[in-house]
C-alpha cells in the first residue's frame, strides 16, 4: 500500500523533479525488499548476558511502513488529546506520543502468536496488533464501535485474536498476567513468548518481583519489558527507584538496556530476547524512552520537568524524525512523499474520530451483558437474582 | 456448557456422624438448557407473584414431598436407602475435593492447580496428596509464598484458555490478591466486553479453626461479595464439595469456593457415578413447617445439633444450606419463608457487613410481606479471633444461642 501511494504522490512532483522522482520511484520499487544495514546508535548494556549485535537488517519496505505506523501513532495520539479538550473523552487519558518506537519496534520481532499484555498507556499497542483508528477512538468516546463494546475505556483495549492482553489500571498488576501468559504458552508448548510491559514507576512493585522469581524457576518464556519515560507520574525516576538501572533490577535474571527511541534497537533487542526466553527462561529489556506529554491528561507534564528538556528530547531524539532521517539519507522518499504520508494519516485519522462519532452510544441493557459469562439465567445480578431494580430508560 | 444435575439428599441430619444413603438424582434426560432458563428465569416479586421455572419448580415439589418421611433430626435409616442408587463409597471431605478434582483433571487437560505446598506435600490439607506424582509438575504448581503474583498468574493463564485452581493456603491469606482478584478476575470479561473469560476457581480453607489465632480464622465470604463478575459457593458435606468443585471447574466464570478448615474430616457416603451440584442453589437440609433456618458451611453443623434440641422442645424448623453466597438461592429461600413467614440466619461471618447482613436485605426486599417477625441475623462477634478457648467459643454462633433464638422468634 506504502508503494501505490508513494508511486501517485512521486507522479505529481514529476513535474517539478522528474530525474529525482523517476530516480526514487524506480529505486523504491525496485529495492523494497533488499536489505539495508543500519547500525544502533547507542550500544546496549547488559546484565549478565551478551549483547546482541548492532547491526540490523531492514529494507525499505520495513522503513517506511515504519514510518507509516509511528506517523499513525503519534497523529492518533494528538487526535486524542484534541477530542479530551474537547470533552469527548472523559475519565483518563495515558497518551503515548514519544514512544511509538517500543510498539513498532516489538511488533516487527515477533509474531501475532507471541503476547503482549501492557499497563494503561495501551493506544499505540493496540494499533500495532492490528486494533484499526475507528476502534480507539469509538472506544475512547464509549460509544458501541470500541474494541470493548464502549465497556472498558482508554485503559481497557484488548485484542484477543492478536494476542494483545490489555490494558490494564492497576500498576504493575498486569506483570503477573503476563507471567501467566507466558505460562499458558509453555503449557501449550507453541512456542510464543509473552511481552508484560511496565514503567518505572511499577518497576517498584513487589508482585513484579514475585512473578518473576516463580518465571525464573519454572523457566516460563516472559520477557519483562520496562519502558522507562523516566517519571512515575510526577515523580522522577531517581525520587522513586534506589537503584534506576531496572535492567540490573532482576538480579539473577539477564537484563538488555536498550535506546528505546530507536526502533531498530527496540526490534533487535526484541528478537533477541524472544529467543533468550524460549531458550532459557526470562529475561529483562529496559527500554530508554521518553513521553512528551504529561502522565495524563489531567498532568500539564511541566511542573516536574522542564519545557527545554521536553523539546531538547524531540529535537535529539523523536523516532519519527530518526526513521525520516533514515529515508532520506537511503534516498527511499522524498521529503515531499513523506509529509505526503503524514497529510493522509492525518485524513485517516479525522476519518476514523468522524465515523467513530457517528457509532452509538452502548445500548442500556449492556450495563449487565458481559458480567457473567452465558447470563446464567439473568446477565448480572445482585444478591438477589434480579436486574437492578431501577427503571432503565 | 455446564450440564446441571440435582442430586438430592433425603435427610441429610446429623451428617456428621452417618452416612447418607438415599438420594434422588435428576436423571441426564432433564438437564436445564440454559435458552429455557434464559426465558423463565425464577423471579420472586415482593407483591407475592412468582415466575418459575415450569419444569424445575414441579421435580423440586415432588422431591420435597418426598423427602420429608426421611428427613427427622435423628439418625437417617441406612435400610430407607433407594434401592435403585448404587451403594456408593465413603470417604471424608478432602478426599471427596480430591476425587472432584482428580475427573475434571483427567476429563480436561487444561486443567491444572497452583497454590502453596500442593505439589509434592501433597497439599496442607492433603486435598491434593498424589495429584503432583500422577500429572506431572506442570499441572500441580509448587508457587512460592507470592499469593499477589501467582494469583495473578493464573487469572493470565486463564486468560488464554486455561483453567487453573488456585488454591490459597488459608483464605486469609488471599487478601494479599485482592487486587488481582477484584480487578482482573472478576471484571476482565466486562471490561473487555466479551473478549476474554476467566475460568478460574479460587479455592482454600477459611473460617475459625480451633484456636488458630486471629489472622488464620477469617471469613472472606464477607469481602468478596460485593466484587461483580464472580460467583462465591461454600461446601459443608463430602456430597456436595465434590459437586461444587467439580461444577465450579466446568463453569466458565470465576468461582470462589469456601471450605472451612474444620469440615475436612467429615465422613460421607457419595454415589460412584458422576455428578455435580449445580452452584447457584441451595440445599434443603430439613424441611418444616416453624421457621426458616439459613446457614451455611460449619454453621450448618452447629444448626443441626441445635435442630436436635428444638424437635425435643416440639419446634419444627427448616434448615436450609444456602450453598451459594454469591448469588443467593432466593428461589428456595422465598418459598421456604413463604412457608413459615419467619428467618434465622446462622452464619460465621461478622455482623458486620458479612453473608447474612447481605442475606438479611435480600429477604427484607423481596419477602417483606410475607415475614411474621423480624429477621434475626446469628452472627460472630465482630472481633479478632481470639486464641483461648473459651473466647474463641463465644465470638462463634454456639447451638444454644441457636435454640434461644428460635425460642424467642416462635413466641
């Protein structure tokens, strides 16, 4: 799809460069498979393991669907925080734009088999299992479209066909589902693995710590991915954690610290874990990231930190323009073809709010639909078998 | 899913001490499909009008009937044993759990236990003694001591497809999980809307022992009641702890089941064929005519003693075993109080906040007019449970607290 597009945008500025755009066109089709090396920029540190290589393979068809779904992400995100001002959303936002890198970078690691379980900061995530714009944004306004039905909110997304397991409010409480996960997989014996993210705020959780004790000794195929934005809430990583390297954190088991702004990084940190643990148990990825909005909605995100670290971070370090960079200096778009790109997510994106918009509002009989499984008779009731006793208008 | 049988006890008095032969069991062919319990479903209205279940509602009428030539508060009489039923075998409670949990493991193998010590101990209450040797390491689960964590893990497990019984060691010690189990195993499905089911049951002894101490003798009946999205029951006989386990293992929603740390060595004859108890309804122990006797788990014990007492004095109280506490039978508890127009409840919980207070503003709703007096609620002192003996006996509902109470509500 990434081909067509470019191909129709890079006709019309033959006009205006046509050995360039020719040059491009032909170099992209041509190309989109073969292989592009592309070194980390900054190395891994390692906690009882070898690091793996810094070298990675992509191509540019890899690149610019890249681009493609952080460019998707972040206009997501930015979309949310407009329809939250505008009342539209209510309750809790968590964006995530800033760290669109970890999402994209896991997905390409790993197949729609593996599990992804994550906390609250679950939007991005969802899309890159294969959730679609129209259910987030039918979910986020609660309305009958959202992947769950307009029931659970921003911090409930969950896919079960691809394996995405949530979403879920209570810090770090979703690490132990995810050492389930894992478990279920070993049962299974199909050898996926199971991603549980958390922060570094949940890093300091004691059930973090338990669950991983009982993957370590029963070899269950988890990898502890810790996305550290640096702040738990308000309180800066150094406030909350004595020692912030939650990579080491694991003590007996390997850790990976990766630059989780780089999505080639996060990918290749990614596949290597996935083999780690199929092999030989858990294992913990840190990943380096940053968020530029504050933990919420409800947090202007500047009274812990400063606006010049805010934008000294997306000067240096945004994923975007890091993959942006990349495109052009393998000559696979021109600047023109990528804003391009960003002007129809744009489209999509406000296509997606306007249909969402039109979805309706969950239907009042769904209050209790889904509370027990197969209604059992009524679908939910109190102590005293029966509907709530107020008149549903 | 679940195929729901109603097995019977005729005379189930004094179980404690005899064995109980006669039962009536449903035969396969009148299983409920669940469309017709979706049409009918049993409502009670408080201006008296009732909505049955056609078919149910007659076969239990005709069970009582039947029922009340056996069912005196003395010795059940071997020889009135149904000749038609198998004689069946006896065995003490955990092993009746055991024998459950053994056929729905080998009927399914996506079943599995974790918990405390299940594994090679072979369980603290020797509930699951050899289950580790038969199936493997995989499926019994040594967890360390992490209740948050492994709770946690199953609920992920069940998750995908798997139906892991977690065992908490004692019931107290599960509010270290309280989280996991309020938020993740009771609402995923709701919040999820629909994606995912949490076939999970959580298990373990609660309840004051003797003379346990404070912390290892609490009721947690009374904290997880109000969670949406789980069904809580409680086994107080052989007969229906192998029942309810095994239908709470089949069920697809989170059940939690109650054993009570002092029922484990209750001896009982079960029938050798399979059966289960269906988890939502309660169990007529002793059907009267005086007044309505609500109880369930050890308590149940302690009513049947003081039932002895009150035949002798010339009382004729029905004793129900409400079985399930979350919901409440209120099919079986409304007809039982449109029959006698008065309610004793005798439970374990506190005063405070506990199964009867629940229970208490359930009946008052629903059955206020049919009620001849006040409810009168039996509960524990709302204390710590004390180590002596004799305080301990007094923070526990005793028999003849039981029969004063009677007394004072038949006048």
């Amino acid at each position: 799809m990434a081909l067509s597009h470019l191909k129709s945008s890079s006709s019309r500025s033959n006009l205006v460069k046509p050995l360039a755009a020719a040059f491009s066109l032909r170099r992209l089709i041509s190309t989109s498979t073969d292989p592009i090396t592309i070194e980390t920029s900054v190395p891994f540190a390692t906690h009882r393991c070898d690091p793996p290589s810094r070298t990675v393979e992509t191509n540019p068809q890899e690149l610019l669907s890249f681009f493609r779904v952080m460019a998707t992400m972040r206009r997501m995100e930015i979309a949310a925080d407009s329809l939250y001002k505008a009342k539209l959303i209510r309750g809790f936002c968590h964006l995530y734009d800033g760290q669109e890198a970890v999402a994209v970078g896991m997905e390409a690691a790993i197949t729609k088999k593996d599990s992804i379980i994550t906390a609250y900061r679950d939007h991005c995530t969802f899309l890159g299992r294969g959730g679609t714009l129209l259910e987030v944004f039918s979910e986020l306004m609660g309305r009958q479209g959202g992947c769950s039905k307009g029931k659970g909110g921003s911090m409930h997304f969950y896919k079960k066909d691809s394996g995405f397991y949530g979403g879920h409010g209570i810090v770090g409480a979703q690490v132990p589902l995810g050492c389930g996960l894992a478990f279920a997989h070993k049962y299974n014996k199909d050898d996926a693995v199971a991603f549980a993210l958390y922060g570094d705020g949940a890093a300091n959780q004691g059930q973090l710590f338990e669950a991983l004790n009982i993957s370590a000794l029963w070899d269950l195929p988890v990898i502890l991915v810790c996305e550290n934005n640096h702040y738990g809430m308000g309180t800066a990583e150094w406030r909350a954690a004595k020692s912030p390297a939650y990579y080491k954190r694991g003590d007996y088991v390997p850790g990976l610290k990766v630059d989780g702004m780089d999505a080639f990084a996060v990918k290749q940190a990614c596949k290597f874990a996935k083999e780690h643990a199929l092999k030989s148990g858990p294992i913990i990825l840190e990943m380096d990231t940053y968020r530029y909005h504050g933990h919420s909605m409800s947090d202007p995100g500047s009274t812990y930190r400063t606006r010049d670290e805010i934008s000294g971070v997306r000067q240096e370090r945004d994923p975007i323009e890091r993959i942006r960079k990349l495109i052009l200096a393998h000559d696979l778009a021109t600047e023109k073809e990528l804003k391009d790109i960003e002007k129809e997510v744009r489209k999509q994106v406000d296509e997606a709010i306007a249909e969402a918009k039109e979805s309706p509002m969950p239907e009042p009989s769904e209050l209790f639909t889904n509370v027990y499984v197969k209604g059992l008779g009524v679908e939910a009731y109190g102590a005293d078998r029966k509907e709530v006793r107020a008149v549903l208008p | 899913m679940a195929t729901i049988f109603q097995g019977l006890r005729g005379g189930a008095a004094a179980a404690l001490t005899n064995s109980i032969d006669s039962k009536k069991l449903l035969s396969r062919s009148t299983r409920r499909s669940l469309s017709e319990r979706k049409v009918s479903f049993p409502v009670v209205r408080s201006d008296g009008s009732v909505n049955l279940n056609p078919g149910g509602s007659n076969a239990r009428a005709r069970r009582v009937d039947q029922l009340i030539t056996n069912a005196v508060a003395t010795k059940a009489d071997s020889s009135a044993a149904s000749s038609t039923s198998k004689p069946g075998h006896e065995l003490l409670l955990f092993e009746a759990l055991r024998e459950g949990l053994e056929e729905e493991m080998d009927r399914d193998p996506h079943v599995c236990v974790m918990g405390e010590d299940v594994g090679h101990y072979g369980g603290s209450y020797k509930v699951t003694r050899g289950l580790a040797d038969k199936y493997g390491d995989l499926r019994v689960l040594d967890t360390p001591i992490a209740e948050n964590s492994f709770t946690g893990m199953g609920i992920g497990a069940a998750m995908t497809g798997l139906r892991p019984i977690i065992e908490g060691m004692n019931m107290g010690f599960l509010l270290l999980a309280f989280n996991q189990i309020s938020n993740n195993c009771g609402m995923l499905h709701y919040t999820s809307g629909g994606q995912f089911t949490i076939p999970v049951v959580i298990r373990g002894p609660g309840g004051v022992g003797r003379q346990l101490g404070a912390e290892h003798s609490q009721r947690l009946e009374s904290y997880f009641q109000s969670i949406p999205g789980i069904q809580m029951v409680a086994c107080s006989t052989p007969y229906n702890a192998k029942g309810l386990m095994k239908a709470a293992i089949r069920s697809e929603n989170p059940v939690i089941l109650f054993e009570h740390v002092l029922l484990y060595n209750l001896k009982e004859r079960i029938p050798d064929e399979e059966y289960i108890c269906n988890l939502e309804e309660a169990e007529m122990v002793r059907p009267g005519e005086h007044v309505t006797i609500l109880t369930y788990s050890r308590m149940r014990y302690h009513v049947m003693q003081a039932a002895k007492t009150l035949v002798n004095k010339g009382y004729d109280p029905e004793v129900i075993d409400i079985r399930s506490l979350k919901p409440f039978d209120l099919h079986m508890i409304g007809n039982s109080v449109k029959k006698t127009h008065r309610v004793l409840i005798v439970e374990e919980c506190m005063r405070t906040g506990g199964i009867g207070a629940s229970l208490t503003a359930a009946i008052t709703e629903n059955f206020h007019d049919y009620l001849d007096a006040p409810i009168v609620c039996l509960s524990s002192q709302d204390v710590p449970t004390p180590y002596a003996g004799t305080l301990e006996e007094w923070t526990v509902v005793q028999p003849a607290q039981i029969v004063t109470a009677v007394e004072q509500l038949c006048q």
